[in-house]
C-alpha cells in the first residue's frame, strides 16, 4: 500500500508539474475490514467488525452518541495512533494492503486518505497557506502549481467566488460555514481518494449544511467518502450506503434506501425513526 | 437589610479594598522612581554612556558596566534561548507522560523557585572552577543561562500547551509528520507565548547580581569585555558598589544608573507585552 502510493505522489510532483491530475484518474479505493476490535486501556470500544466499502460512493455511519463511530472512521487514517491506551486489532486493507502492517509509512497514507472534522479548524494562516499547506510539506515549491491547485480546489468547494480577493486574509476570519468549506479544500488539495468525514456539518448553520451537502454529493463522483452523522435527513440525502453502529457493533450494513424504508433489523429500526439513540 | 442588599454592601466594599491596594503599590513605585528621578535624571547625558569607570564621580560612566550588561545578555540568549525551547517542546511533545517525565516536571517548576545564589554557588564550580573558564563573561552568561532556562522550558511548555489540538490533528491528516506538524503549526501559534518567556526571563537575568558575584563578576574593571573570557562587571555590580560609597557624587551616579538599568528592563517588559497581545489575537 505504502508503496503503491509513493509511485502515485511522485507522478503527480515529477511526471506532469504544473499540471493538476484530476483524481478520478487515480486508483479507486477499494476498503475491507475483517474482524477489528478497538480498546481504549481496558474499554472495548469496537467489539469485532467486518466491512467492505466501494470505491465512489457515500458511506454513511450513524448511531447513538458513544457506540464507536469516530473511533472506527479514525481508523482508515490511523489518527487513533497517538491516543494513549488504544489499542486495535484485525485488519483493515485498502486496495488489497494491510494498512496497519509494521511497515506502512502513515504520513503517506493520510496522504491518500483525507479527514473533515467536526469543528472547522483552519490554521491560523492565509486562506492560501492553509489550501497549499498539504503541497507545502510534500516539500512541492513548485509555485505555479500550487497556485492553480489553491485555485482549482478553492472553486471545487465554491469557496474561490467568496474568497477571491483576499486570499490573504486569516483563514479563521471566515464564517463556521465557510471555514468548514475551507478544510475541505485543504483536504483536496493533496489529492486523497478517500476522505473521511466526522459530523462535518454539525456545527453549520442550514444554508452552509446544504453548501457542504451539496459538495459531497458532486465530490462522490471522485472520491470514495465516508461521513459520520447524526442527522438521518443528511444521511438518507447523501449517501449510497448507511451503517447503523450500537455499543461497539456493526449491527446493520446496507444500500441507505434499504436501510430507511426496510431496514432488517428491529435495533435500526428503533433508532432511525427515533424511538433511542 | 435583605440579601441582595447585603451582597451589594460586599461587592462595594471589596472593590474599594482592591482599588485602595492597587493605589497603594502603584504610590510606592511612582514615589521610588520618582525619588530616583530626582536624584539621577540630570546626571545622565552621552559622556556618562560612555565614560570608563573612575575615582571621581563626576568622571565615572557606566561604559564597562552596560557593555558588560549587553555581552551578559546577548550570550545568554544564544545559550538559554535555543536549549530551552528545545527541551520545552521535547518535554511536551515527545517525552512519554510516565512517572519519570513526571519528576522531570516536577523539578522543573521547582527549579525556577531556587535562590539566585545558589546557582552562582553552582557557577562557580562548575564553570569557573571545573572547566576553568575563570571569573569571565562565558561563565556568568551561562550561570544565568542555568538561573533562566526553567523559566524559558516552563512558559515554553505553557504556550505549546495553549495551541489547540484540533490544529495539530488537521495537520497529521494532511499527511504531515511530527516535525513537521511541530515546525509550521505548533512554533508559529505559540511564537508569541514563547518569545514573552524568553524576554522576561532575560529581563530576570539582566537584573540578577547575587550569582554573578559569586561566579567572581568585579565592581571595578578598566575595559569593557572584548571576548567571552575577559572580566567583565554588570550594571547591577556598580550600582551596588557606587551605592556603597561615601560620596554624595556617587549616589547621584547610582541613582543614574538605576535609571538606565530600569529602562532597559521596562523596554524587554513593554516588547514582551507586545508579543503576547499580538499571540493572543492570532489565536483569537
Ligand atoms: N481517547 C479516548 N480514551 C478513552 N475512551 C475513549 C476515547 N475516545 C473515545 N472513547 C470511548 O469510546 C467509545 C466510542 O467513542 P466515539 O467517540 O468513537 O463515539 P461516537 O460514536 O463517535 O460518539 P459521538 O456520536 O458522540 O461522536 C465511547 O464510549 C468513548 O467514551
Ligand atoms: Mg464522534
């Protein structure tokens, strides 16, 4: 895994410079999970789970607050790595590699696998520092490339029309909605083929939530998403396929329209028509 | 008289309280530096900047003194600053949170409470002695360095602490390593925290007499330093020694002196200041 996506970095940064390589070009991304379980010290947060996940579609998690669903989407970019007392096993392969293998390089991974977090958090830099800051530690100076791709994923978010002309300005004096917009251009920049979404839209008001919605929705054409929401609107709205999480289990996986009109279970049940959860 | 009432009469006699105290120490510095105003402010002028020192004290200048002062001050930061950043954002990034690190912690912070003196006694053995640098700049410079360095580690830690880590976590995701991560978000947000720390740790130092007495600083040396091992004396130094004179001559010089050493410190304070506003504007 590690090694197939060096081979990729370095023909987007060597082979074609200046050139923006469209990431539907790129490998799609095909994920497997077998059997995982996750501790935190002694807790068991994820109790033994299997999973298979399409390349270009919209994954969604949903489930009561607690059963696990961050901690199993932190997993697919390894950011559980530096908490202390966790711990994991089983096997999460994406395109076929174990990316939890000894010799996996993670900074290459998070290159491949982007993340949105719950809160906006932009860096307390330019609106453009922070699109270029993924270019910028690959150790890209190339200039002109940067530009075009600050650009290119400025309008991909529709953030470039509001931002055009001051591009300079702190990416923190944006609106919630639009720094949101903003961490997702970030996270296009470097050219993921998956991105990883935690509640994105859960600190926006409705209009930014139907911007970021709206995005996805166009983003899944390329990227592989999987979001986390607590909002069965959103997630019937957006996603192809919906994973119903309790108490550390995967309890339901199926295509959304399943899961919302016939679901298979009487615990999903429960919790999309809002009886617990 | 019911409650509210009653907790009205509290809060207004508290706030009297807190406004007489604050009137009171500000009285007392004014009523000081005005004192020493009086006494130095006419004796100041360029030939007392640059005069070498003498038996006459209408002659005497704090030439070597402030030359001495200034080597201090610029060795030591090129000692204390780097070390001490260094081993703030080791303590604070990468040591491993497990009993030992604890202890660290522990001294640390304890260590910014010992006795200047006590660091001179340490000085003065190790460098002036041990490693044979004698009574010279280089050895008071790192004497101080030592006084200071907990001072710097702590407000380092402090500000690195104060960067939210939902900044970190952005940059891991992106791909970025630790150092790197640490290189262009953690340094920059908390580059104000850390430069307060360091001026008013260095503000500490140029103020310090006690341990560079100890380490062999003189109250009287004909030139000022020319390289980290000549003699050297402080500010601090002559006023202590001017003060300690029979002449009236004298206490106008100390009083001058005062005066310049006052300003240098207020000067470090007001840019420490400005480097904290502007940090805690950055990060909103
Ligand atoms: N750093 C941690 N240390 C210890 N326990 C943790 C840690 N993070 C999460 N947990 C525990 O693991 C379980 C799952 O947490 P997680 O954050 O994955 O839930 P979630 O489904 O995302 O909840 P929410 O919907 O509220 O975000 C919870 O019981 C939580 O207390
Ligand atoms: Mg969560």
């Amino acid at each position: 895994m590690a090694k197939e996506i060096e081979i990729n970095m370095e023909t987007i940064t060597e082979q074609i410079p200046g050139k923006l390589i469209d990431p539907s070009l790129k490998k799609k991304s095909k994920i497997e999970v077998k059997d995982v379980k996750v501790w935190y010290d002694d807790f068991n947060a994820i109790k033994g789970i299997d999973m298979n996940i399409k390349p270009n579609t919209v994954t969604a998690f949903i489930g009561p607050s607690g059963c696990g669903k961050s901690t199993f989407l932190r997993l697919f970019n390894r950011m559980n790595d530096y908490i202390e007392g966790f711990r994991m096993e089983g096997k999460i392969k994406i395109n076929g590699d174990n990316i939890y293998k000894k010799k996996v390089n993670v900074e290459e991974l998070r290159k491949e696998i982007g993340m949105v977090f719950q809160k906006p958090n932009p860096f307390p830099k330019s609106i453009f520092d922070n699109v270029a800051y993924g270019l910028k530690i690959q150790g890209i100076t190339d200039k002109q490339l940067i530009e075009e791709r600050v650009i290119y994923c400025l309008k991909q978010v529709a953030l470039w029309d509001e931002v055009k002309d001051d591009l300079k300005k702190s990416g923190m004096a944006l609106s919630g909605g639009q720094q949101q917009r903003l961490c997702i251009a970030r996270t296009l920049a470097v050219q993921p083929s998956i991105i990883l979404m935690d509640e994105p839209t859960s600190a926006l008001d409705p209009i930014s939530t139907a911007k970021v919605e709206e995005l996805i929705f166009k983003l899944k054409e390329k990227y592989t998403i999987i979001i986390v929401t607590h909002n069965m609107q959103q997630a019937s709205r957006i996603s192809d396929y919906t994973a119903f999480f309790y108490l550390g289990e995967l309890i339901e996986y199926n295509k959304t329209k399943t899961i919302f009109t016939n679901p298979e279970k009487q615990q999903t049940e429960n919790y999309i028509t809002g009886r617990f959860g | 008289m019911n409650n509210i009432q009653k907790n009205r009469l509290k809060d207004q006699i508290f706030k009297v309280w807190g406004i007489g105290c604050t009137l009171f120490a500000l009285i007392l510095l004014a009523f000081f530096i005005g004192d020493i105003l009086i006494d130095g402010i006419m004796r100041i002028d360029w030939a007392f900047i640059i005069d070498l020192p003498s038996r006459k004290p209408e002659k005497a200048g704090i030439y070597t003194a402030l030359m001495g002062s200034i080597w201090i001050l610029f060795l030591t930061t090129i000692i204390a600053f780097p070390i001490g950043v260094a081993a703030g954002v080791y303590l604070e990034e990468y040591s491993k949170k497990n009993r030992l690190s604890a202890i660290l912690e522990i001294n640390i912070s304890n260590l910014a409470g010992v006795p200047s003196i006590i660091y001179g006694l340490l000085g003065l053995e190790v460098f002036v002695r041990i490693m044979g640098l004698g009574a010279s700049v280089l050895a008071g410079s790192l004497t101080l360095s030592l006084l200071i360095l907990p001072i710097i580690i702590v407000a380092t830690r402090e500000a690195i602490k104060a960067v939210p880590k939902s900044i970190k976590d952005a940059s891991y995701a992106l791909g970025a390593s630790k150092w790197q991560t640490i290189w262009n978000q953690v340094l920059p947000a908390s580059s104000g925290g850390i430069l307060t720390g360091v001026i008013l740790a260095l503000s500490r130092a140029v103020g310090e007499t006690a341990p560079l007495i100890v380490v062999g600083a003189l109250a009287y040396v004909p030139f000022a330093p020319e390289s980290p091992m000549d003699d050297f004396s402080v500010l601090p130094i002559q006023i202590f020694n001017w003060i300690s004179r029979p002449q009236h001559g004298f206490i106008e010089n100390a009083a001058a002196a005062i005066i310049i050493l006052l300003l240098i410190t207020f000067i470090m304070n007001g840019i420490a200041v400005y480097f904290r506003n502007k940090w805690q504007k950055k990060l909103k």
